[in-house]
C-alpha cells in the first residue's frame, strides 16, 4: 500500500487535519476493487470496415486473475476485429454521482485472444460472474476470449489518477470490505454519529468539530468528512491492522472508539 490518494497541500491550500502518511489503497488495490464490482464495460476494437477506427460495444465482462474475459459471438462486430488485430482496451466505469466525472474509471489496454479449451479458467471466471450465460455458451457460435492486460489507466475522479504499474495491477486484489461498505457506511452515519465525531477528536487535528460522517472504508481504514467552522474537512483514519472482514471491521470500528472515550477523558 502506498499513500498515493491524498496529495499534500500545496499553495494556499490548508494543511490536512490529519497523517497524510496514513495507510490507504494504491491506485492498483482501488482500481482492482472498481472493476471486480462492476460487470459490464465498452470493449474498443480496431474496426476492419472502415479499416482502422476506434469500435465501441457494450459487452459483459468478468475477470480472471486481473484479466478480462468475454463471452462473444463470432457474428459480432468486435469478434471480426479482433479476428483480424487483437489490439483491443476495456473501459469499466462506475455510476452514481450526480457528476459522472466524479465516478471511478479504469481502461484496459492489451491484446485480446480467443481462449481455447472447455474447461478453461476464463469459461469458470465468467459463470461465476454471469451464471445465465450457461444458457447460450455452448451455441457453436459463441466462443472466450480474453485481454491480457498491458497497460492500465485508473481515474478515481477528481485529482486521483495515474498509470499503474502492470505488475502492481496483477498483484492487487480486490478490498474485502467492497461489498459491504455502502452498509457499513450507512450504519455508521445512522446509528453512530457520535462515534464519528470522537474519532476525529481523538486521532485528528480535527478537535473542534461538533459533526462528522463517514465517506468510505476499506480494508486499512476510514475517510470522515468533518464539519468545521470554516468548511467540511477530509479525515482519514487507519485501523490498528488490515481487516479482512465486515466483522473485523466492525471489532476495529468498537476498539478506536473504547481507546477514543478512553483518550478524551
């Protein structure tokens, strides 16, 4: 892990309310855990007619050790292309935000080649991820194929974006706690605001607020928004150690809050 999610301030920019050297996912870790959650992209091909240009489809994707794999019909226009140059690039995006530029992004760059093989693990990745496809993906017309990722480019929105590295992007997995962060999130933000709020007095510089929400949590730690005098503020906050689970979360949530109360005495 890296700290490469929040840049120092420069300028006129105010110092951050808290360890800017906090633990945090690396672009590779955050794009991963994007991509394993979405299951559909716009797969760009070299178009054979007219020869050359960019060709957009909508496709459905699955992943198979960092790799994306398809499930396409030798009728389609992208098979021809790629039948005739595997050069190809995966766009997976999120939705969401009232801004879409706001929402997390991730290209994928690599050639793309039909998988042989019934039993291959890109046919195991994809019925894992889209088990009606077991319907039709046997029709002799239909056949998998594969990327074999390259390069990468990860847009988390705003200010968060870089190339990563192919190695760190194979090695990257998925946050554990995806799934379940928009519950955790809510949780905490319905039931233990108060909780939020002394987190911040007790491991921040952000000793004076009066509100605070919690904005994500992953598997190092949490982001807050506090509200001070002057403006929302971020905080993020690291847990004692990577948690693995919902439920190692939620320990680790109850045992910085007990040391909080305990601190603040």
């Amino acid at each position: 892990m890296t700290n490469n999610a929040h840049a120092r301030p420069s300028g006129d920019a105010p110092e951050p309310l808290y360890d800017v050297d906090v633990p945090t996912p690396t672009h590779a870790e955050r794009a991963r855990t994007l991509v394993a959650q979405i299951k559909t992209g716009t797969l760009c091909t070299l178009a054979t007619d007219p020869e050359g240009y960019p060709y957009g489809s909508f496709v459905t994707v699955a992943f198979d050790d960092g790799n994306p794999v398809f499930l396409v019909s030798t009728l389609a226009e992208h098979t021809k292309n790629l039948q005739a140059d595997p050069r190809a690039s995966l766009l997976v995006a999120e939705s969401g935000s009232e801004d879409p530029l706001a929402n997390g992004r991730v290209t994928l760059l690599g050639p793309c080649t039909q998988v042989e093989g019934d039993s291959s693990s890109a046919r195991v990745a994809f019925l894992a991820t889209h088990p009606k496809a077991e319907y039709y993906m046997d029709f002799g017309d239909f056949a998998f194929w594969k990327l074999e990722v390259e390069s990468i480019r990860y847009i988390g929105g705003y200010g968060r974006m870089s190339w990563v590295d192919e190695v760190d992007w194979h090695t990257a997995e998925p946050d554990p706690l995806a799934a379940a962060a928009s519950d955790i999130i809510a949780h905490m933000n319905d039931d233990h605001a108060d909780a939020m709020v002394l987190y911040c007095r007790a491991f921040s510089k952000a000793t004076e607020v009066t509100a605070a929400s919690m904005t994500c949590i992953d598997r190092y730690g949490f982001e807050i928004s506090a509200i001070t005098a002057e403006a929302p503020r971020p905080v993020r906050l690291a847990f004692p150690a990577p948690v693995g689970t919902p439920e190692e979360a939620r320990a680790a949530l109850v045992s910085m809050l007990n040391e909080a109360r305990t601190s603040l005495k």
